[in-house]
C-alpha cells in the first residue's frame, strides 16, 4: 500500500473540524467540490465521505 503524507491545516469553524490540505496534493482538474470528493473518495454513492 503505498502511504502519502500532506502537509496540512486542521482547525474547526462553527463546531464543524476543518481540514486544509496546504501542499503535496496534485492539481486537480474537477469543476465542483463534489467532483473533488469523488476523486479522493471513488466509493461515494450520494452521501458525504465518512
């Protein structure tokens, strides 16, 4: 299994966590965030990445 590691920015905006990936991800060339979650998380059917 091959490992990455991102350097990244965790912080929490009203209650909710926050997660900034700050370097080390390719570009991604997805128009929509839900485009965006379906390249980090393939298996999505509908609902939020858990």
């Amino acid at each position: 299994m091959t490992q990455y590691i991102f350097p990244c920015i965790d912080g929490h905006t009203c209650g909710n966590p926050v997660r900034l990936v700050a370097g080390g991800a390719r570009v991604s060339k997805a128009r929509t965030c839900w485009n965006v979650a379906r390249i980090f998380w393939p298996n999505t059917t509908g609902s939020a990445p858990a």
